[in-house]
C-alpha cells in the first residue's frame, strides 16, 4: 500500500509540472520613445548688391532724382506665421536720424550748409502688394509701399503724400512698426491675424495666388531736388515733413545709411 500511495504522488506532481509548463507565457519587452521637435523655422534670403550707390553729378538727377529699380530681391519661407518689414538706420555719426557722413567734400561753412541729411529722405517701392494689412491704417492712405513714386513738380511732392513712399525709420533698429507704419508684409506685430500665413517661395501652389507674399522686389529712389532741401523726406505716416528748411541746403558729400530687412514671427 505505501508504495501505491508514492506512485500516485509522484504521477500527481509530474501531471502539475507538465500542466504549468503548457500554460506559461514568457514575455520580455524594451520601449523606445518617439520624440518630434517642430522647430519654427524663419528664413529670409536677399539677392543685392553690397551696395545700392547713387551718384548725383548733373542738374537733372539732382531735380528729378534717382530710381534703382529692382535692386533687391527678397523670398521668404516659413513654417510659422510670418511678417516683413524695413527699416532704416544709420550709424548714428551725425545724429540717430541723420544719414551718416563719412567724407566731406570740403569744410562745412559756418553758413547755411549742412550734413544733416534725414533718413526718411530714401523712398521704397515694393511689388507685389502688402496682402494682410491687418490693423494697419497706413501713412497717407498706404500700410506698404506699393504706390507708385510720386511725380516731382517746383521742387515738392504732393502736399500730405511727400511721405507716401519714405521708409520706416525707428529710434531703434529694431523697434516695431506701429499702426501708422508701413508693413512689406503683414499687418501691426503682434495683432491678432496680422501675419502671412507660412509657407516658401519655392512653393509652385503658393507662387500661383495672386495674394501670395513670399517673394518681393524692391525699388528705391532718393530725390535731392534744387535746392538740395531732399523735399520728400517725411515721416513714413506722412505727419511730419522733415525736408532741410530754407536757406539751408546739403552739403556736397558721400553719406551713407542702412537698410534693415527683418523677418519675425507673427504672435
């Protein structure tokens, strides 16, 4: 009988090992993250030259002044919302709002001639057109640069529109534009849908909309008129003239200013 008995303990515990063995699962696992970091990405390429020159030496040009047309190129792309806008700067050598004045054709007299030449005396003419104005009420009716130059007549522009076409000259390079500011792209910084919706100007379906603004010419023109008053210069929001008053007049000279091109991210 003690035998028997063993037997079937030894039949039961080989049934229980074979039974656990059937039903066992080994399971081993490693867990890999997947990450995506979308960085906004902003790129702003300008095909110009190093320098846009003008040279006045003959009556005509002083009068009727200089256009270089299609001296620069400009082509955005984006990932985010996007505006554009220039602005014009200077050194600072004669003063913040003042062409800078490197060399001088002679002594300044004592007299009524003056290096003091404004910014706000090179006018821009961009094409195509500012396609998202938004909150932008525009200098002289205009929140870009897409009107034609004005036509000079007795030595003086239009009265209310010399400043129709003057760039955007901030106290600091890199203040914004306000509402009374022109825009190349884009409505006020930081208003709500004022920026340009991303996209490239490599972008064939981008390039077919008439309204698409991811590729800009940009003309310029400086007017010194005769006298050498520079009689367009005005504030951008055409409410301050800012022409050298008679009997003042320019200095002959080589005088130089900036141009900052800044892209940003629409908020």
């Amino acid at each position: 009988m003690r035998t028997k008995i063993y037997a079937a303990a030894i039949i039961g515990v080989g049934m229980l090992m074979f039974g656990n063995n059937a039903n066992a699962q080994i399971q081993d696992e490693q867990n890999v993250t997947i990450t995506m970091d979308l960085q906004p990405v902003l790129q702003l390429n300008m095909n110009t030259p190093d320098e846009v020159d003008f040279t006045f030496d003959n009556i005509g040009s002083y009068m009727g002044g200089e256009i270089k047309y299609g001296a620069t190129t400009l082509t955005v792309s984006s990932t985010v919302g996007w505006e554009l806008y220039a602005a014009g700067i200077s050194q600072g050598s004669v003063g913040a709002a003042f062409w800078d004045n490197p060399v001088n054709y002679g002594l300044l007299p004592a007299g009524n001639e003056v290096n003091t030449i404004p910014l706000d005396a090179l006018e821009l003419h961009q094409y195509p057109a500012n396609s998202n104005v938004s909150g932008l009420v525009g200098g002289c009716g205009t929140p870009d640069y897409s009107l034609s130059f004005q036509q000079i007549v007795g030595n003086a522009g239009v009265a209310g529109q010399q400043g129709r076409n003057t760039i955007f000259c901030p106290a600091t390079p890199y203040a914004l534009p306000v509402a009374t500011d022109k825009m190349i792209a884009g409505g006020v910084p930081g208003g709500v849908g004022s920026g340009m919706v991303g996209g490239s100007y490599l972008s064939t379906s981008n390039q077919v909309v008439a309204t698409s603004g991811f590729f800009y010419v940009i003309d310029y023109r400086i007017v010194p008129g005769l006298p050498v008053i520079f009689p367009l210069a005005c504030s951008d929001d055409c409410l301050t003239p800012n022409a050298l008053v008679s009997p003042q007049y320019a200095a002959p000279g080589y005088y130089t200013m900036n141009v900052k091109y800044l892209l940003i991210q629409a908020q």
